[in-house]
C-alpha cells in the first residue's frame, strides 16, 4: 500500500499505540479508562426531544454553513460569553466538529509560501494531534515549541527567532489547553496577537475547554483582539458543544473570525465540507442558548478537581489545572509509568510522549501521564488514590 510522502513518517496516533503498550498486559485489577477526553456526565434531556422533533430533516440536505438559526444562536453565545459582536451571516461557520475545522482551516488560509520560502506552523508540543497533520497537508514546515512548566505550559512563540517568524503563517494555541490546563491571561493573549500583526500570521484559538474551569472565566483570543484593535481577521476561533455540554456525539462546534477569512473557508467548505445532519443542528441551536446545564457541569468537574487536589496534594510537581478536565501528573517515564498503573491497579492512563513530538532528541511529554476525569467523582476518586498509592508510594 503506498501513502504519500509527506504522511510517511507520522508515528501511530495515540491510542493504537497505547493498545499496543497495554492490551498484551492483564489489568491488575477491575479495568478503570481515564485515558480518553470524553465526557461521561449527563447532557441536557431535551436534546434528544429536539432531535426527535425535527426528524424529518434527515431526508434533506443540511445546510453547509449552518442554519441561520444556528449561526445566530452561536453569534448570541460569542456575545454574551465574549463581549463582542460578529455577524452571524458573514463570521461564523458550523462544524461537524472542531477537528474538522482546525483541519480545514489550515486548507483554506495556509499561504502556499512565506517570505519566499516554506511557510511555518507554529504548535505547541504537547499538542492536539489535528495541528500537525494539517500543517503537513499544507505543505507546510511544523514547528513545535515547548510547552513546559516553566513557562506555565504554554507555549512563548515571543521567543522563536525572526527567520521563523518570518516564514510563520499560523499558530495553534489550546487555551484551556490540552493536556496540561493551563489558561492563557490577557497578557498572553496580548503579546500573542502583537507577535502576530508584527509578523503578519494568523492565531488559530483553539478553546474547545473554554467552558470548564476553576474561578474567573479564561479571557478569549478574539475577545482580546478585539480589546486591542487588531485586524478582526488576525484571529480565528474554534469553539465545541462536546465538552462544554457533554455532547461529543452531536459533532456541533462552529469556527468564527473576520468576513475575509470566513469568505475563504466557506469557499473551500462548499467543495468540501461535511455539514451537521439537520436535526442535529436544530438541537444545536437550542444548546448553545442554554447555560444553566453548563455551570451544572463545570460544578461537577471543581468537585472532582478538588478531591485531585487533596489527593496529590503531597506530590512533587503536581500542578493544580485551571481548565479543562485532565491531570498532567509528572513521572519519570510516562510509559513505564502507564505499564506500572495498567498492571497493578487496572487504572489505564496515556503517557504524555504519546501527545508530544521529538525535538531535537527530547520529548516535553516524556515525563508525564495524561488523566482524564470524566468518570463520576466517586469512581475517580477511587482510581486516583490508587494512581498516587502505586506511582508516588503515598498512603
């Protein structure tokens, strides 16, 4: 079988490998998965009332952009949640998903050269895996800037020198981020976006955690942009029902930035898009205009932060998450650590190299283990004491 060249060298994703590491091996005891960001609490009981009343719109063809219904309901939500204002016809685009969309917008606003050279894709590392791939499909040179503690696990794109700047046509940036949880402050977000309009890139904000956190709700890059005066097209937003409202399955995310950049991504979504089944985008609208099930979820994941709290409280380098709803737990190996948790206790995590890339011989995931807290407070609970008692020797 023969692939193209420049997909030659992509190592196995994440979770075939982690089958690969695991599956040979018995749990040493009844199976726990904490591996997999998928929520697991409760989404809003009228969804699939709302499905079931709209069911006729499964033998039509759905709208590639979104229904204007949907588009103004996202418009509403970008308003009250951000302060500013978009146009719901010309700056917003429904999504079978956000992954889609971080993919294809890369396709549709990736220059072709930059500075007469190839272009650049700035990615954190640890990464969403999406990013790379679309930065090879582009043809362009991905770049993979540590995202460490010590610099708040965020990554300083402020540091990288001129002739990569430069080149650079897009930077990804996960705010909560994924794996870590850390949260970009206004600051960040300012000196980003004034890298970005003196270099002249684009900002792909990928914020699909936005709406779980602890304390002040994280600021928005286009919110800030927009603070700063920045061209409305210097930043593009990627935004989820999955996570904020437990509804992976319903595949609604939606993209939103400036008219020009919207102009060229729905150009290349009439060729190539796969737009939300119509049913599901009518529930779609009615979830986006809904808060109250939201706080209830996010109340769930401090309750689970919380007792993560206590429980690693001893642990030297634990870092307490702002957003999101993953541990970064530090190791000294990440996959001796998830041979060691998988065989002991049966709790089934990802080590942190899976998510990162190889730089120069090192690896910034390395050390760590990835622990989704999706499952109840009490069964987490259980499988995180047992974590800590296996891999940190904690009583």
């Amino acid at each position: 079988m023969v692939f193209p060249e420049r997909f030659s060298d992509l190592p196995a994703y994440a979770f075939p490998r982690l089958r690969a590491l695991l599956d040979h091996l018995e749990p040493g005891g009844p199976a726990v998965h904490m591996t997999i960001g998928e929520p697991k609490h409760a989404f809003p009981a009228w969804v699939a009332d709302e499905i079931a009343a709209h069911a006729e719109g499964f033998n039509r063809y759905p709208p590639n952009d979104g229904t204007p219904e949907l588009q103004q309901a996202i418009a509403d939500w970008i308003a009250r949640r951000y302060g500013v204002k978009v146009e719901a016809a010309s700056q917003v685009v429904a999504l079978n998903g956000t992954r889609e969309g971080l993919y294809n917008a890369a396709m549709a606003l990736c220059p072709e050269t930059r500075a007469g050279g190839v272009p650049v894709v700035l990615t954190p590392n640890p990464f969403y895996q999406v990013y790379a791939v679309a930065a090879i499909s582009v043809g362009a040179e991905p770049v993979y800037v540590p995202a460490r503690a010590g610099n708040g696990f965020l990554p300083d794109f402020t540091a990288l020198p001129a002739d990569v700047l430069n080149r650079t046509a897009i930077a990804y940036v996960c705010s909560p981020s994924n794996p870590q949880g850390a949260v970009a402050d206004r600051t960040y977000w300012q000196a980003l976006i004034a890298l970005a309009e003196r270099y002249d890139f684009r900002i792909f904000a990928d914020e699909c955690y936005s709406e779980i956190y602890r304390g002040d709700a994280p600021v928005g890059a286009l919110q800030v942009a927009g603070e700063m005066g920045a061209d409305p097209d210097r930043v593009v937003i990627f935004h989820s029902l999955s996570k904020r409202s437990n509804l992976p399955g319903l595949r609604s995310g939606f993209v939103a930035s400036g008219p020009d950049n919207m102009a060229r991504i729905k150009q290349l979504r009439a060729y190539s898009g796969a737009p939300l089944p119509l049913p599901l985008q009518r529930a779609a609208e009615k979830v986006w205009a809904d808060e109250a099930h939201v706080v209830e979820n996010r109340a769930l994941y401090a309750a689970k932060f919380e007792a993560a709290d206590g429980i690693f409280a001893g642990v030297p380098g634990y870092d307490s998450p702002r957003g999101g709803f993953f541990l970064w737990l530090p190791v000294a190996d990440g996959e001796a650590a998830a041979v060691k948790a998988w065989t002991q206790t049966g709790v089934r995590v990802l080590p942190g190299a899976y998510l990162s890339r190889d730089v120069a011989g090192d690896n910034p995931g390395k050390g760590y283990i990835r622990v989704a807290l999706v499952a109840p407070k009490a069964e987490v609970t259980d499988a995180l004491i047992k974590l800590r008692d296996c891999l940190y020797g904690q009583e």
